[in-house]
C-alpha cells in the first residue's frame, strides 16, 4: 500500500432529492458515463437514488476493479434485480462461497470438447430459419437474430426438451422474464406491477418444466451432455445436489448469458459490415477461401477466420451489450490515489473505456484492423472489456464468439443484404438494460451467387518448422483461467485440467519442439490467461 495519502473520488454536483443524477442517466447512459470521464477522469462518484456510485474506466482502474475479490467487491448486492427472475439463493443472490461452486458447475458444458459438439447443432438451426426465404425479401434483423439466437442457445446448452417439445411455450416463458429486467427493479425489484407478475409467473411455470423433464431423465438410459443434465448431475462441495429451484435459475442465467450477447451482436456485425462494404468485402473473400461453395462449416474452420473475428470484436468494442458492470464495496478499496469507502457502488463501463485514445486509435472509428498481430489493439486485457475481465470475465465468451461466427457464416455465404433505412438511422438502443440496436431494424436479402473459389484446407503446410533452439517458458495468469480446457486440447504435453476446472501446468519450460502447441493454446485460451514467452 502506498505510504501517501488517499483522497476521496471527485463528485458530480447537482441531482435531484432522492434520485440523484437518474434523469440524466436514464435518459443515455452512455453519454452520461462519458462526459463524467471527459470532467474527471478515470475515478468519478455520482449519485443514483439513495446509492452512491464511482465509475472506473481506463485500463488502471479497471484491472483494479476486474482483479478485486469477491470479499472487497461483491456482485451479489448490485443486481438484487435479477433475485425475482433468478431465484432466491441462486447466483448473485447466492453467498459468495455457494455462488461460485454454482458458476463453476456451468463450467463443463462451456469447455473445449462439447463446444465441439455444438456446431451442428447451430448450422442446423440457422439454415431451418432461411429454408423459406426463398431468392428474396426483408426482415427485422434484431427479431430474427433474437428468435435464431435463442433457439440454438437453448438447443445447445438446454437441450432438445426446450427447443422442440417446448418450443412455443418456452419464448413465451422467456420473453416474460426478459421483460421483467427494468431499471426500477434495480430498487423495488417486487413492485406489484404487471410486467413483475407476468415475470413472476413465467418464473413459477419454468421451475414446474424442469421438474418434469428432470424426472422424465431419470428414467432415460442414455443421458444428455448439455448445461441441463450437467446441472442435474451435479452437487455441492458438501455433497448436496441442486434442487429443481437451483436448478431452474441457473439455467436462466445461462441462456441470458448465451442470448442477449449474442443476439444484438450478431445484427450490429452486419449492420456494420453493410455501412463498411470494403469490410465485408474483405470478410466474404476469407468465407470464400475458407468454405468455398460447398465447404462445411465446423468448429475447426471456423477457428481459422481472422478477419470475421475481427470485425465481431470491433463491434463488440463500439456496441457492447453490457455497458456498466457494478459490484458494491464490501471493503474499503483502493484505485489509483482514490479511496472509495465501504458500502459504495463501484461501476466498469466497457463503453466508455472502449472509447478511451489512450488504448483505441481514433476509438470511434469502425477499424477491425486494430486487432492484426502487428497492431494489437487489445493487447491490454483490461482495455477491451466487452466480456469483462478477471476472475468474473464472463465463462460464455467462447460460445458466444462461436455462435456469432456460425450464424454469419452461412447467412453471408448464402445471401447478400442490404441496408433498407439510411446508415446512420441504425444506432444503439441505450433505454434497454442490454443495449442493442434500435427497433424496427429492417433488412433486405437476395440470393447471393455461389463462390466457385476452392476450399482452403487449415493445418500447416508443408513440413514442420525446425524449432532447434527456439527455447520458451509458459506463464499463467491464474486468477484468469476459467478452465475451459482448450489448452489441454492444444498441448496435453504441457496443460492438464481436471473435472473441477483446475489447470495444472505440468512443464513450464517445455522443449522447444512443443512450440507449435504452446502457441496454439495461448491462441485458443478464450480468457488469454496464458503467455508464452520466447527465450532466445
């Protein structure tokens, strides 16, 4: 600690008696957060109803918020609004300790061998929902990547019970507790309002799903690999299995992880590649080289697409469906020269920091190119931030990369679009609590002509690189893996994870023959927790 003084957060004046600084909040949170930055910098406190917040942006004070304990900076108190649509008991209303054994039984079902498995199962989905398009028309871009995104998240990671014998009922069910996510519930999460009852409701009716399709399971022979059965299976460190309330929540949160990431991203990367024709360009020319007309789309080609990577990052970083992450200071913490006393809210803002000059070129330019290896824009693993960052970086960021680039892949191999509004009419929705692009979103298609460019086969060509004297050690960065195994994959050599997620580095100075596996899980490792450094 340093031996100076601390002072406290500069603090926006004004507000109003009890609300605080919420009109100009409410009204653009984003421009609200970015002109606190603009006046104060990285540490900046305001008020919203009776709750005292301090934003954190830049790289410093982010890492300091990202990297921070749960004993110093707890969820749980800053989304009491999710207790009604969650459950009591579940996640964020969960003790820290009962909380995190709950994150860590979701764990098996994002790793590396069934995200395998999920490809398939997306492709399929995505061409059921073009089989009538026919050779043209138009559609609500955010509508339709809404309804595709919830049924591949929930046929991936719910299973076939959800997507087709409860298909209807099951959007109804979701879409009821997805409107119960308002800002007033952020204070008076009961309120007897109808949206609330209507959540409430749905709630009640899916917990009364689970149980019958949980003792339909346990009846079955074969037993399903999804997030559903894996929680079913599952048990507490005291050996207490999660009870259908557990059990109903939690998958909840896990398909409003899955969805709303993905929905709104997926529709901002075509809307962007559409403002951007030298980009999409670019994009469709790698889609043609990769797949040509015929190519299948698979988990391994689709881990070979930089360019389409790229762009989804870039949205990401411009349009990040979470734009303030809050935890509530359970202890005193220290940022920079700032102490902010216990009980306070603290706030992140990937929006904000995503715009900062100091990390981003021209930040509020459309660049995918920020991300080449000679750039390396988001070397800094608390500058982009679209999925958090630390021990909380949000555990679905892999599927929700793959999901995204699936879905693109056949609708831009099969299809050409364009923009039916003016570009600039297609702009962020920052009254919803997860931003996305304004509705109506609407779009044109057409049948795009087959590309006859041959199938590039990914792998190495040629004979392997002599790797005489290239020496190297492996770094990990703990308090980043989440473990998701895909090192393991790459480098069995060298990382080795076991049933509870926990890695274990077998060789940290692995022989120089290892290098090509060694980079590839540091490629691969969807939290970047590994570095591999090079030693002559």
């Amino acid at each position: 600690m340093s031996s100076k003084p601390f002072k406290e957060p500069p603090k926006l004046a004004g507000g109003i008696p009890f609300a605080g600084h919420i009109v100009g909040f409410g009204k653009n949170p984003h421009a609200f957060m970015m002109s606190l930055r603009q006046r104060f910098g990285d540490v900046a406190e305001f008020n919203l109803f009776h709750q005292k917040m301090v934003l954190l942006t830049g790289s410093e004070a982010s890492e300091a918020f990202y990297r921070a304990p749960d004993e110093v900076l707890d969820q749980g108190p800053a989304y009491r609004l999710m207790t009604p649509i969650f459950g009591q008991g579940v996640v964020f209303d969960a003790p820290i300790k009962k909380k995190n054994q709950q994150l860590q039984m979701l764990m098996p079902a994002l790793r590396d061998k069934p995200m395998r498995s999920y490809c398939d199962i997306i492709v399929g989905e995505v061409e059921s929902s073009i089989a009538a398009w026919g050779d043209g028309g138009a559609i609500d871009l955010l509508e339709y990547t809404k309804l595709l995104t919830l049924y591949t998240s929930s046929h991936c990671l719910l299973g076939s019970e959800f997507r087709y014998e409860l298909n209807a009922e099951f959007a109804e069910i979701y879409r009821d507790l997805e409107q119960g996510i308002q800002p007033i519930a952020y204070v008076f999460p009961y309120l007897p309002l109808p949206v609330f009852r209507r959540r409430d409701k749905a709630r009640t009716r899916l917990q009364e799903l689970v149980t019958q399709i949980m003792e339909k399971r346990a009846g079955q022979k074969e037993q399903s690999t999804n997030v559903f059965q894996m929680l079913i299976d599952a048990h507490y460190e005291d050996g207490s299995k999660l009870t259908p309330h557990e059990i109903t929540g939690m998958l909840i949160a896990t398909i409003f992880a899955g969805h709303h990431t993905s929905s709104g991203t997926t529709a901002w990367v075509l809307i962007e590649l559409l403002r951007h024709p030298e980009h999409l360009k670019t994009v469709l020319a790698e889609l043609d080289e990769q797949l040509g007309a015929e190519g299948r789309v698979s988990f391994e080609t689709l881990r070979q697409l930089p360019k389409l990577e790229n762009v989804i990052k870039e949205v990401l970083r411009l349009h990040p469906p979470l734009i303030i992450l809050m935890r509530k200071v359970m202890q005193d913490f220290y940022v920079k020269e700032f102490l902010i006393k216990a009980g306070k809210f603290v706030c992140a803002a990937p929006s904000v920091t995503h715009r900062s000059p100091e990390l981003f070129r021209s930040p509020d330019a459309f660049d995918p190119d920020r991300y080449t290896p000679e750039r390396a824009e988001d070397r800094d693993l608390f500058g982009w931030q679209a999925f958090g960052g630390g021990r909380h970086k949000c555990s679905g960021n892999a599927f929700a990369l793959f999901q995204i680039k699936a879905i693109l892949c056949i609708l831009l191999r099969r299809y050409e679009f364009e923009l039916v509004d003016d570009p600039d009419r297609y702009q962020d929705d920052y009254q919803k609590m997860v931003v996305e692009p304004g509705s109506p979103c609407p779009i044109r298609y057409r049948l795009r002509q087959a590309p006859k460019t041959c199938v590039h086969q990914p792998g190495f060509d040629g004979k392997p690189k002599d790797q005489a004297g290239q020496s190297f050690r492996v770094r990990v960065d703990r308090d980043l893996c989440k473990g998701h195994a895909n090192c393991m994959t790459e480098a069995p050599e060298i990382f080795q994870v076991d049933d509870k997620g926990q890695l274990t580095l077998l060789d940290e100075n692995p022989p120089a023959s290892l290098l090509d596996k060694a980079k590839a899980a540091e490629k691969y490792c969807p939290n970047r927790a590994i570095r591999i450094v090079s030693e002559g």
